[in-house]
C-alpha cells in the first residue's frame, strides 16, 4: 500500500532524476537510480523537488520546438523527448492529487 511519504518521494524521484534526464536527453532506456531504495527526509525531498523544477524549467526554457521530436530511449523503446515530458509531467499532477486527497482526509479525520 502506498503512502503519502513513498507518492511523495516517488514524485521527488520523478522531478530530480528522470525528468530531467528526459529533458536533457540522457536517458539510457532503463531508470538507473536507487533514489526510492533510501529513506529521504522530508527537507531532503522538498530540496531535490524544487532543484527539478529549476532543473527542468531552465532545460525545457534551452530547447528547440524540434528537439521534443527527438527519439530518446525510454522504457526500453524509443520514444519522443515530448512523449516522456508530457507523460512524467502527467504522473507528478496525478501524484500531486493523490497527496492532496489525502491531506484533505486527514484534516477532516483529525
């Protein structure tokens, strides 16, 4: 069962390691970090979240319309930069959503 802690640094993951790497296009194919093997503070993932985004902001800000066309490996296939964006992207807005439901279910629990 997930929890807020593992969503929470599943998205950390997502924001300071892969989507980066997606942007950047230094993708290997396979996800090869152990960021969820180690138990984070909350600081320590709140720092790696806002280091992604600036991350991710400054690449996105460097690229060309053409280079979200470019195939990169992901998931073991190769796929466009822009697929990989919009689909990590997708995943930390629905995380996100899952966090806040349940935040919302404790405040009215407690």
């Amino acid at each position: 069962m997930n929890s807020a802690y593992k969503i929470f640094r599943h998205s950390a993951r997502i924001s300071f390691i892969l989507l980066p790497q997606v942007v950047e296009g230094t993708t290997t194919g396979d996800w090869d970090d152990d960021y969820e093997r180690h138990e984070r503070s909350l600081q320590g993932m709140l720092r790696d979240l806002e280091t992604g985004r600036v991350r991710v902001l400054g690449g996105l800000r460097s690229l060309e319309a053409s280079d979200l066309d470019e195939m990169i490996p992901l998931w073991d296939k190769k796929h466009r930069r822009a697929e990989g964006v919009n689909m990590l992207v997708g995943e930390l807005v629905y995380h996100a959503g899952q966090i806040a439901l349940l935040r919302g279910a404790y405040r009215r629990a407690h």
